[in-house]
C-alpha cells in the first residue's frame, strides 16, 4: 500500500475499485484528484496485469494504492472503505468521476440526516452528458417514505459510480456481496441497508459523470452475469414465494434462450452458499421490492 492519509478536514474517502483499465484509470484520477473537496483518493487493484498500480503510483503518488493479487470483484470496495478512516465513502469507477462541489455537499446532507445511510447521485452519461436511465427512473420515483425531512426521493437501489455511504453503516451491511461478484450487486447492499433501517435517497444535486468505454467487455457474458445475479439476490433475501417465481420464469426462459439458461446454471451452482447466507428482508422492505416491481399504469 503506497499513497499519503487523509487530510484532517477531509469528510469523504473517493474508492475506485479497477482491473486492467489503466488509461481509463488515469483520465478519471485526474478529475479526482483536482476536485475542490481535496478528497483522499484510494485505487483498490483488481490484480490487474497491465501495470495498473505502478502506473497510478508514478502519475498520483497522492493516492493511496492497494494491489491485490486476485479479482474480488465489487468486493475490492470493501477493502477501500475498510481502510478508509473518513465518515463517509464516496464510490467511482475507473471511468467516472464526481462534480466539483457534490462529495461536500452529500457530506453536509449526511451530518444533517444521521438516518441516512446512502445517497445516489444524478449520472451524467459522456461528453454529451445525457442523464443515466437509471437516475431518471430514481427521480420518477415510486416508493414513499414518511421521513419527509429526509433530502431527495426514497430509493431501493442506486448505481455504484455515483454513491456516497455511511461508512460504519455499509460495512455493518457487510458492504458488497463476493458471491455476487460483480453487475447487479448494488440491489442486495441497498435492501441490506434498508433491512437495517437506513434511508435511502436519490438527491439531483448531487452529480457523478460516467464515460463508459465498451472495450474489453464481454456483452454476452455481462447479460450472463446480470440474469446469474438477479437470481441470486432473490434467493438470498426474499420470501420463499418471490424467489420461487422469479426460479420458475428463469427456468422457462432458459429452455429457449441460452443466456438465461447458463445464468440459472452458474446461479444453481452457488445453492450451498446460499443456503448458507439466506437472511430474509423484514415485510416492508419486500413490500417496497414489490412495489418497484410492479407494472406502471
């Protein structure tokens, strides 16, 4: 681990969690490490075999890097907000970055509201900076919350690139799932959260930027993931009912789409762990499930 600590009137750590995208890396650290915030910045190295960490290290020998021999995946957050020694961590992928002014503001919304133990950020998608489908989606908003005095809108989910948590209250959660791995795992951290009371909230203030780069990834094998991952959210953490249905319907795609016939297989695969980890959310976190998942009029 290389890299300078915090500065003491830092409130938010910045993770990057990455894997052979170095130049990628660079172009976003250098939106990260000029931001008025001053945030500490912190690399946590997927093993990747492009010379990522050194690389990192010769250009910004102000953040703090952690190389791991091996791909854990989301899981690689974890270990930055472990070792982070901030209040709140702020998350980025190794091609996003946040606007000038948004970690500070997330941080004065958190001290304000103890309740709250995740905020999602506005993503703007490119140069062109076209609004994520997914923050439209969380400003349409269909969950109500009675904690009116709570910022922004309820949510039930987020995107990982443009979070801010609570750090004693993500890792408590347990922080990103390692049987996950990787797509998709943002839905069961937020029902954790939420199964732990915390507010959720999508606050369009804040802004992430996000200019994905397409090469290097796999689409076939990224949609394998993403119906694998939906499944097992499912079977770790609703009823018996839901989880049935949700196995039923994958089990009926797959006899005509090969995609989600070998997403049911790798998430058959993990049963004994998740026999293991199965913990049930309360009703009301499931009622909220539901409702999200319910047709719009």
């Amino acid at each position: 681990m290389t890299g300078a600590g915090p500065a003491p009137e830092s409130r938010t750590t910045v993770v990057v969690a990455t894997r052979d995208r170095r130049d990628q890396l660079l172009a976003a650290l250098g939106h990260l490490t000029t931001l008025p915030e001053a945030p500490p910045v912190m690399v946590v190295d997927n093993g990747s075999s492009d010379a990522t960490p050194e690389a990192v290290r010769a250009a910004f020998p102000a953040v703090t890097v952690i190389a791991l021999d091996r791909n854990e995946g989301a899981a690689a957050r974890n270990i930055g907000a472990t070792t982070a020694t901030t209040p709140f961590v702020a998350f980025a992928d190794d091609d996003s970055w946040w606007a000038p002014g948004s970690l500070a503001r997330a941080a004065e919304l958190m001290d304000a509201h103890p309740d709250v133990g995740l905020l999602a950020a506005r993503v703007l998608i490119g140069p062109e900076q076209r609004l994520d489908p997914t923050s439209v989606a969380m400003a349409a908003g269909r969950l109500d919350d009675d904690r009116l005095e709570l910022p922004g809108r309820p949510v039930l989910g987020f995107l990982a690139c443009a979070a801010v948590v609570r750090r004693g209250a993500f890792l408590d959660a347990g922080g990103f799932s390692r049987l996950l791995f990787f797509l998709g795992e943002e839905a069961l951290l937020a029902w954790d959260l939420a199964a732990r009371g915390w507010a959720l909230r999508y606050v369009e203030e804040l802004v992430a930027h996000h200019h994905p780069v397409p090469s290097g990834r796999d689409p076939r094998e990224r949609r394998v993931l993403q119906q694998r991952n939906a499944l097992l959210a499912t079977w770790l953490r609703r009823p018996a009912g839901p989880a049935l249905r949700a196995t039923a319907r994958a089990t009926g795609r797959a006899l005509v789409d090969p995609t989600t016939a070998r997403g049911l297989a790798r998430a058959l695969r993990q049963a004994p762990t998740v026999r293991r980890e199965r913990r049930v959310v309360p009703p009301e976190v499931e009622a909220a499930v539901r409702r999200l998942e319910a047709p719009t009029s």
